[in-house]
C-alpha cells in the first residue's frame, strides 16, 4: 500500500452532539465591509499531494479499520483516538443549543448527524404562504392567544432575571396597533396610501403548531387546516410611552445587549427572524429602486411601491417604478451569504485565527466575509482567507450554517486545509482588515475552548490565565468550527 501521512479528517459528523451552537462570534468586524480589491494577483488554486479534508461517514472511521493503515502509523492513530476521547469528555452538550431529534436515516448514516446552531431551530411553523391573506391575518390577529414580542429599537422585551422573552397579549399592543390592523387587503392598502401618515410594523413570525393542544377546541386557533397559537412582532420604537409603560413592569425590561441575550434555543431563533425582519423593514423605508416611500405589506415581509399618494388629502400619481407589476428581489427582505471558515494547516497539527485591532487583547476568532457576485462557496473561502491572511487554502469543507441576525446574514461555516509550504505562510498587506493572524496548536486552541471563550463585550472567565488564547462561546459558529478541528478526527488514508 502507498504510504501516506497523516491528515486531520474534519468530524463533521460523529461528534455533532458538541457542534450544535451558533453565533457568529467571529469575523464580526469584517461582516461591517466588503473586502477592499487588490491589484496583486492570487496565487493559482492548486491540489496539494498530502492528504486533504474530506467529510466521510463515522461508521467507517480509519479508527475502525486498523489493517487498512500502515504500521508505522498505527501508533499515532491510537494517540488521536485518546485525543478524541479525552475531547469528548470535557465538551458537555450546551443547554443554550437546539436539541435536534434522533434520526437513523440514510444520510444520518451515511453522513453523519445535522449540526444546528444558535438562532436556528426555530420552532414555529413560518406558514409563509399565509402572509397576504387577510382573513388568516385579521382572525390570528384577534385571537385571545396570540402573542406578540415587543421591539424597541430592535431591542426585545425581556424577563430580566429568568433571561427569556416577555410574550405580551393584544390588549398590550391595541395603543399602538388599533383594534384592526389588518383589515384592510393589500389592493386597499396600497391603493389608500399616504406617505404622511406612520404605521407600526407588524410582522407575523408564525404559528407555534407543536405545542400540546389542552385546551377545548373553541379556545385554540385553527385556520383552515392550520392550528397553533399565532406569533407576531411589533416595533414600538415610535411609541417611546408605551415603551416606558411596559419596561416599567416589575421584571421586565428591554434588552439592549442584543449579542448576550441567553435565550433558550427556541426564543433565540424567533428573536433572530424577527430581529432580521424587522431590521431590514427600518432600512428600507424608501424604494431603492425610484426612491419614493414604500409600504410594508404581507405582514412586515414585503414592502411595496405604491403607484398612487394621498398625501395632502388627495391622490396624485407618484412617479413610474420598476418594482411594480413585477417580482423584485428589492421588495422582499435579503439575507447576506457570508463564509466563516477554520483554516487547518497542511499537517493538521495548527489552526488559523485572526483578530480585529478592536477586539480584547489575546481574543481571536475564525476567518470570514462575504461571497462576491459570481462566486462559489468554496471560492469565496479561498479568496477570503488569501486576502485577509496571505495563506492559500486547498480543499474546503462544508460544516454547517447559522442565521446572524445583526443584521441579516446567513453565516457558511466550512473546514479548510492550507496548501503545504508557502501556502501557510502568513502576510498580512492584501487586505489591512486584520491586527494579526497566527497558527495555534491544535492543544493551546483545546484549552481555549474550556477556559477562555466570552463574547467580545464580556469579562474573561474566572479559570482565564492572562495571556492565553480567547475565542468566542460556544454560541457561536466559530467556537463550533473550532472544536471540530481540535476533535481529533484524524486519518492515514485517502478519503471518499
């Protein structure tokens, strides 16, 4: 058998039950810009001919098929083994991640269990299709259960001390909403516009149809074939004194700390749609396309052009738009693609972190920024490690995704493997995004992870030894890239 050496083998797989997290704790800064063009080329994409990164099923882990390996490597396999055991051991599950149920099914074999991460796992039944239908609203609306998150300045209405979302009812909305905010049609929405007159937006999250229904069947809401207790949001930001009265509340109070909230799984991914929604609904008050003033309609997920303007007591015509009488991409909420990647070095021994001049000295965190027009995943890792690093990545591995609602990207968290040789070097004059980027040991990145993990607003940790490693919590999608490089999935042969 040819001889090869060793490689790290991302577990994306087996050791799911530690990956399940997620905020975007890293390449935060980076997410603010779109990387500045430089006029040095790149170096050509090449095949490295060690071993690189590639996903394979954990049932047939090179650990499980020891004759298939060369004697020489056989004892370093079995220190990898202790590795990933003794990785396992101190990486208990985090109560803050979705919780996904068992699944034996053939891609679950074949590829391992699915990772979900903070702000995703949102329990609600989207019932998207639902959105520009009057009645559905207009009863969900109404219905004694409905419950309603409160925004002021995107900030949610909290439960301080139990660090969970205040729901609130109808009659704490009906000051700022009215009685029937949606009976009006779309047509007749648009067509009795007014760019004078301020409305709330009100957004429909969903209908939470899991929950176990106790309830008599005349007290729970049921449209059509659709049944669950409704969910909206609600911007209170230009009603400062309803603001004042709710936050006066014994217990409550509107959490301004958006990054830390400590929401259960649940709370967190509705937050973070509704957060996004809502985000995306205050930038957009004008259409990007003429300029003039747009309309929120399909409850708070669509905005629209009117053709037509009461203000001034009398309808005029409003200038020609292209948005009208056609799908547009502008009238819809968009969600940013954004790459976050763990670069390994080509022996499988180092991890790639950077950090931002801005962050807490010894705090560094995983690589990203956003896809360009165009442009593959995986090109968009490459390019983006190049660019912020100098370092030239060969084989990139998908790992999971998170929803980052600040304001509204989808974060693609992959493995990558640095080319051998010149391809690790480090340089830092492409893009001066970065104070400074280094290799770390996969063990000095290991003890990081159980000693040094805090947001980038928070305190070290009490067990923190000054001048250690710091690195994102393990809500965030680089705290989760990290542990899977630092597993110890390692392996001697070529992959599938």
């Amino acid at each position: 058998m040819r001889e090869v050496s060793v490689s790290l083998l991302i577990c994306l797989h087996s050791y799911r039950t530690f990956y399940i997290t997620g905020i975007a704790g890293a390449g935060i800064d980076s997410l603010r810009k779109r990387s500045r063009r430089q006029s040095t080329s790149r170096p050509h994409h090449t095949i490295p001919k060690t071993p690189i990164l590639l996903p394979r099923s954990p049932t047939r882990s090179p650990l499980n098929v020891p004759n298939l390996v060369e004697p020489s490597t056989t004892g370093l396999l079995q220190q990898q083994k202790d590795t990933r055991s003794e990785c396992a051991t101190k990486m208990a599950p985090s109560p803050l991640l979705p919780q996904l149920p068992a699944d034996d099914s053939m891609l679950t074999r074949r590829f391992g269990a699915e990772t979900a991460n903070y702000f995703s796992g949102n329990p609600l039944n989207r019932v998207s299709f639902l959105r520009d239908n009057r009645d559905f609203l207009q009863a969900a609306f109404a219905h004694p259960s409905a419950r309603f998150l409160a925004l002021d300045k995107l900030a949610p209405l909290v439960h301080t001390a139990e660090k969970s979302i205040a729901w609130i009812t109808r009659e704490d909305v009906a000051p700022v909403t009215g009685s029937g905010p949606f009976d009006k049609t779309e047509e007749d929405m648009i067509n009795d516009f007014n760019s004078e007159e301020s409305h709330p937006v009100i957004i429909l999250l969903g209908l939470d149809d899991k929950q176990k229904m106790t309830a008599s069947d005349q007290d729970v809401f049921q449209h059509k074939d659709y049944k669950g207790t409704p969910y909206f949001a609600v911007d209170f930001t230009e009603n400062q004194d309803v603001v004042t009265s709710l936050a006066s509340r014994e217990g409550l109070s509107f959490n301004q700390d958006q990054r830390s909230l400590g929401f259960n799984p649940g709370e967190a991914a509705i937050y973070g749609q509704a957060r996004a929604v809502m985000a995306w609904n205050d930038r957009n008050p004008f259409c990007s396309q003429c300029g003039q003033k747009t309309l929120p309609v399909h409850a708070g997920a669509k905005r629209a052009c009117p053709p037509t303007d009461m203000a001034g007591g009398e309808k005029r015509d409003r200038k020609p738009c292209a948005s009208r009488g056609t799908v547009s991409n502008i009238s819809f909420p968009r969600t940013d693609p954004t790459i976050i990647v763990a670069v390994v070095s080509a022996d499988g021994t180092k991890v790639l972190l950077g950090r931002n001049k801005r962050w807490p000295k010894y705090w560094y965190s995983t690589l990203a920024g956003f896809l360009e027009p165009g442009e593959s995943i995986e090109e968009a890792t490459r390019r983006e490690v190049w660019e912020e690093s100098g370092v030239t990545v060969g084989r990139v591995v998908l790992h999971s995704s998170q929803p980052w609602p600040f304001p509204g990207s989808l974060m693609i968290g992959a493995i990558a493997q640095a080319l051998p040789g010149d391809g690790e070097k480090i340089f830092l004059g492409n893009d001066p995004e970065l104070e400074d980027a280094k290799w770390f040991p996969m063990a000095e990145v290991r003890k990081a992870l159980s000693s040094g993990v805090s947001n980038l607003g928070q305190s070290a940790p009490p067990e923190y030894v000054e001048g250690d490693l710091r690195v994102p919590p393990d809500t965030a999608i680089a705290n989760r890239l990290m542990t899977a490089v630092v597993g110890g999935y390692n392996g001697a042969f070529p992959k599938i």
